[in-house]
C-alpha cells in the first residue's frame, strides 16, 4: 500500500500526523487480515509552495518505528510549478 497523503495534513501537528497514519495502517492490517501488510510512506507536503517540516517528519517517524513500513517517493523533491497543475498541489 502506497500513502501519499501529506498535503491534506499540512499545517497539522506533528503527532496528530503520526496518529493518522499509524491508526490507519493498524486498521487496514485488520481489515485485511494481514498483520504485516507492508505499506510505503511518501514524503509530501508540499502545497501553496511550501512544505511543512512537521509533517515530513511525522512521515519519517512512522517510516522508522511502524513494522514493515518502508519509504516512498519524496514528492517534495519536485516542486517546479511546471509540474503542477495551477493548484500549486497536484501534479500535471
């Protein structure tokens, strides 16, 4: 499973970040019945051109304390507005 989902978090608490993300990787390892059902965390925070440190490093905490839990792409590394669509968020 692949989690890129730190735009929506931007601006939140760092451990709010990390509480999001580990309630829900516990609760899709229920649901699946897969108790160690591997996940990648993608570093993204990007949005309105900036990036936000608390939640890149919520990412990184989980990716380095979760069990099978690996690291994503890092699309924070691109921010060049020609590859986002007008938002300034998405990708074109």
């Amino acid at each position: 499973v692949l989690a890129l989902h730190g735009e929506n978090d931007f601006g939140s608490a760092k451990n709010d970040v990390i509480t999001y993300y580990q309630t829900t990787i516990e609760q899709s390892r229920i649901d699946a019945n897969q108790s160690s059902l591997a996940w990648m965390v993608a570093i993204s925070s990007f949005k309105g051109g900036r990036t936000d440190p608390n939640v890149t490093d919520a990412q990184r905490a989980v990716i380095a304390t979760v069990p099978n839990v690996f690291p994503g792409p890092n699309a924070d590394d691109n921010p060049d507005p020609a590859f986002r669509l007008p938002d300034q968020l998405h990708y074109s």
